[in-house]
C-alpha cells in the first residue's frame, strides 16, 4: 500500500522498513531493526557495528595526514633524526629516541602543570614523535 499524501510506501510501525518488506510488522516503538523489519538482539546490533574488533599492531598502522596543509618541521629530513636539544629530557632511558610512554608522560605533566613546555611545545614534540 502507497500514502495517499505523499505517495510513499506505509510503514505502519515507524522502524524504516516499508509494510511490504517488513517481516515483523509491528515491531516495538524505538526497536532498531534489520533490513527485513524484524528487530535485533543487541549481540546482533554489536556484530553489525564491528565492535569486536581487534586492535591493529603498532608496526602495521601508518599516519595519514588529515588535512592539505598538514606539514611537518621533519618531513623533509633523511635518515635517523637527532632529538632537538629542548626535548631530550624527554627520552627518559636515554635510548636516543623517544617511545610513546615518555610522549604520554610528557603530555601528561603538561596537563598537570610539571612541564616547562607549552602548548605549541607539545604540538612539536608530537610532531617529532611520529616523524622519527
């Protein structure tokens, strides 16, 4: 059947499937339904979300600018970068680079006013975090 007014198909319980489709008709006010109108268990909606996932590994993840004027101070440098003299405190264990821990650490006593760098710092810092 076709809505005299608007010459859409009815939907006679309001869940976005029109009646000639739907397999569960009166499907309960609110209910989130599948394509055939009948409603979902909440482990289906989980499913059909992906929430499930798993996390992808450090080494197989890879940054994507997001925007065009994205532009890195280090972009254009070759081969292994020196720490900048201001942020060799941060490589606690003196390995030469500095991991995600010690960024972490470093954005969190900026929060909690232990740091002597500034916002404009930390935007650096993370900008030679993921360029080394």
């Amino acid at each position: 059947m076709v809505d005299s007014t608007s010459g859409c198909p009815i939907d006679s319980d309001n869940d976005g499937v029109p009646d000639y489709q739907d397999q569960q008709v009166n499907s309960p006010p609110n209910a989130i339904v599948n394509e055939k109108g009948v409603e979902m268990t909440e482990e289906e909606v989980i499913t059909a979300m992906n929430l499930n996932q798993v996390a992808v590994n450090r080494s197989d993840a890879y940054m994507i600018p997001v925007s065009t004027g994205w532009t890195s101070q280090y972009s254009q440098a070759e081969g292994e970068l020196e720490i900048p003299e201001k942020f060799r405190p941060v490589d606690a264990n003196g390995d030469g680079e500095i991991s995600y821990d010690e960024l972490l650490l470093a954005i969190d006593g900026f929060f909690n006013g232990r740091s002597q760098f500034n916002a404009n710092d930390i935007y650096k810092l993370n900008d030679f975090f993921f360029a080394q």
